[in-house]
C-alpha cells in the first residue's frame, strides 16, 4: 500500500513536493525542464521520488502507472509556466503574451485524462483564470467527471509571510471538494528572518549569498530609512537619473521590508533592489537567498546549488510555490480523500463500491470505445451490471455481451507496451502474472454464465487500426 500519492508536474526546485510531503503524501514522481531545478529538487527529494528530468511533452503516463503499482493515483498537482499570463509581463496588454508555454497547461488536462486521478490540483497566477485554455481545460475536466472548484486567493492568508495571490483550482472525482479558506492571522518578516544570524556569520552557504553594489547604489541603500522606507523618501540628489523622470512607475524598487507586514511578492528578482521590495528591513543590504527563501516557507535546512549564478538561483526560488501553501491547500485535499478512505468511516466493501464507480467515469481509451460504439449504432450499453461477479467495462445485460478495455502493461499483452520494466523484474513479473490469472478466472466466469465477451488492447485503439476495430466489434455484437 502506497498510501496517499501524488504526481507533481513542473515540480521546479520543489515547493508544491515539499507542501504535499508535509501534508502527508507520498509523491512518486516530479516532472521539470530546467536543469538548476532540477538539480535543487534532486538534493532534497531524490530519496523517495522518481524525478523526470525533460520536457513534459515527452513524458509517457504508462511511466508513471508502473510506479503506481496497480493503485490508483490519489493526487495530480501541477503549476505550469506562467510566465505568458503574469501581470508584469502583460503590463498594460489586455491578452496574455505570446509565450509557448501558455499551451502547457493543455498537459495536466493529458495526465489527468490519462491517469485519471481521484483528485487534482493546480495553481497559478490569478490572471490565468481570465484566458480562453484555461477556460477550456476547465470544461474538459468537468467532463471527466471531476466536481470542480477554482478561486483567487492570497498565500498571506496561509501562513505566509508574504503578499501573494494565486490562482487555485481543485477537482475530485468523490464528489463536491472546495477550496480551503485562509484565517486572520498574518505571519511578519520580524517572525521569520529577525532572528537569523548575520550573513558575515553564517555556516549556511544559501544565506551568504546576496549581491554588492557600487558605492552611489550602496549609499543610497544605507540612506533609505528602516523598516519601510523607500526611495520616494530619499533626498533628489540620491535619487537614479532613470528615477527622476515623470510618470515611472514600480515605486517599490530599492525599498526596504517592514518589520511587523507581510513581505511583498518573492519574484524571480528578490537578490536584485532595482526589481522590487527587497531591502532588509535595517541591514545595508538587499534580501539573501536564505531570508528569501524563508518568506517563500521553505524549511531552513532546504538545500539549493550554489554552483549557479545568483540571477538563476533568485530565479528559482521567486518561481516557486510557496511549500506552506501547499501543504495546507493539500492537508484540505486529504481529509476530503480520508472520508472516504478511512477504515472508521467506510467498510472495505464499501470503498471498493465507491472506488468502482470512480473507473467507471472512464479511462481516456474506454471512452473512446463508448464514442465508438455510439456512432456504429450499439449505445445502449450500461457500465456495471449486478449479473456478474467481475466488472467488465463495459456490458450489454440483454444481449449477454460484455467488453474488456484493457491496458498493455497492466494485462500483460505480448506487444511493446507490455514490455516489464528491467529493474525489480520479480515484483513486476509476479504482479502481471496475478493480474493475467484473474483476467482468465473472470473470462471464465462470464462464459460459465452464458455471455460472450470481447477483449480490446490499449494498443489497438489507434486511428490507423479504428476500420479492423469496427469490424471487430461489429461482428461480436451481430453474432
């Protein structure tokens, strides 16, 4: 039993991994691009998660169902790139920009399609809710089946010391799943950095790392007054020739944290003044990757390469999310899950019934045989029947006509998808073979009873093989 799993797509250096970790899941695989994420992630998850270091377009969910031995996946989390739909990016444009990464989010509706979830979660930038794929991908969910929920909230009201809003959507195949809602109470900069030793003093090679300026940036630094300050307060003379100019905006650029607030948004720009509010609150210094790091909730011994330039490192820590956040929106998914799930609520009998008529909202290749079935004039099929022991995927009870949609590796089918993964071959081998043996004793059970069946392998359904399928199928149902 692997307990509670999740699967988390553009993982980046790990916080929503470390926020479902805390929360109490286990997370079997993260899936990231870039190589310096990649390389964070690896330090602090590689002991229990597979991590898929390439493009998620190239990544085969089969990959993923072998690691999920046989149970269903509890949880798909996923932020994808957002950098297209980001207010600072889009500035003054009303349509996000022209970024080929907008289209990825197209790929956590593919893994929740193809390895069908019980629950899922995404999150990312509030105006993402606003374009067209996102509203898209929303509708394709919905008719998976998924009871769905998605809201703009403020990560400050979740125990993160920062100001932050952020696009959450959930969804649970179980049923009404919502949202949880964020309390009062807000944690300061003060609670979180106040008490870190000096970077001159540290062991911690993270909080060593901030940037020096020269001697006009660093007197202007040392001149804007504690605890808020910024440079609307400094004196002309010390102002930027840029910032001297009428109309400029981003009046936040070399200013300092407050004490007793909230931080401003942790962006990829937290190590550079002239990117936003990151002036220690009374050190003569910007924000070190440690302190930033903290106001995004990363535990303090969270490890990040220092090989990287600085740009790169501030770069990953701004892009993720924050780990608190996530370990509480994940704690919420988890007792959704619990209801069900927990052996006090519901006898196994009665999970089981629950966990069937979850399959039955259909795989991406048994809803392609439903479709096909429709148009070749044999719809009126059910998906459970009370006539049978075993649970065909589809059944005909007045004709005694019942179809099996079965998947390669999990079957067993001698064709390329049912090849066995070379490493722990005993377990694998030992897996299919007990899965085959039932798959013969329901085949059995069914002929004992007077009914015909039909077995379609996942690597059938192609559009290439869909004029042999039809008479396949044609000919099954006619006899």
């Amino acid at each position: 039993m692997l307990g509670y799993t999740a699967v988390d797509l553009f993982c980046g250096c790990g916080g929503m991994t470390e926020g479902l970790r805390q929360a109490g899941f286990h997370v079997i695989a993260g899936i990231e691009l870039d190589d310096n994420a990649a390389s964070a992630y690896k330090m602090n998850h590689e002991d229990s998660t597979v991590l898929f270091h390439e493009n998620i377009l190239d990544v085969n969910t089969d990959d993923i169902a072998k690691l999920l031995k046989g149970e269903p996946l509890s949880l798909l989390a996923a932020c994808p790139p957002c950098q297209g739909f980001s207010s600072l990016r889009r500035k003054n444009k009303k349509g996000a920009v022209n970024d080929p990464r907008n289209k990825l989010i197209h790929q956590f509706y593919r893994f929740a399609d193809e390895l069908r979830p019980i629950t899922i979660m995404l999150e990312n930038v509030p105006a993402l809710s606003e374009y067209d794929d996102f509203k898209e991908v929303v509708k394709k969910l919905a008719g998976l089946g998924y009871s769905l929920d998605h809201q703009i909230v403020n990560v400050e009201r979740y125990g993160v010391p920062q100001r932050r809003k952020r696009l959450v959507l959930l969804g649970s195949l179980l049923g009404n799943i919502q949202i949880k809602q964020g309390s009062n109470t807000l944690v300061t900069v003060r609670a979180t950095i106040e008490n870190l030793e000096s970077p001159e003093d540290t062991s911690d090679p993270i909080h060593k790392i901030y940037p020096t300026h020269k001697e006009k940036i660093q007197r202007q630094i040392e001149i804007t007054p504690h605890d808020g300050g910024s440079r609307s307060d400094l004196p002309e003379d010390y102002l930027l020739e840029c910032h001297k100019k009428p109309g400029i905006g981003f009046k936040d650029v070399y200013g300092r944290l407050r004490w007793d607030s909230v931080s401003s948004t942790i962006t990829g720009g937290c190590l550079n003044p002239s990117k936003g509010r990151f002036l220690h609150p009374v050190a003569n210094r910007t924000l070190t990757a440690r302190e930033a790091a903290l106001l995004q909730t990363f535990p303090s011994n969270y490890r990040f390469p220092i090989d990287i330039r600085r740009s790169a490192l501030a770069l990953m820590i701004g892009n993720a999310l924050p780990p608190e956040f996530c370990r509480q929106q994940a704690q919420s998914v988890k007792e959704h899950l619990d209801v069900i799930f927990m052996p006090d609520i519901f006898d196994k009998e009665k999970r089981s019934q629950i966990m069937r008529s979850v399959k039955n909202k259909g795989t991406k290749q048994e809803l392609i045989i439903r479709e096909l079935l429709c148009s070749l004039g044999f719809g009126q099929y059910r998906l459970s029947t009370s006539q049978l022991r075993c649970a065909p995927d589809i059944v005909y009870p007045g004709r005694k006509k019942a179809i099996f949609v079965n998947g390669c590796f999990w079957h067993g089918h001698d064709c390329q998808r049912g090849t066995l993964p070379s490493s722990n071959r005993e377990f694998w081998e030992e897996k299919i073979s007990n899965n085959k043996q039932r798959d013969n004793i329901n085949y059995q059970e069914i002929e004992s009873q007077g009914w015909s069946f039909l077995v379609i392998w996942q690597c059938e359904i192609k559009r290439k093989n869909m004029t042999n399928l039809e008479e396949r199928i044609i000919i099954f149902m006619q006899s």
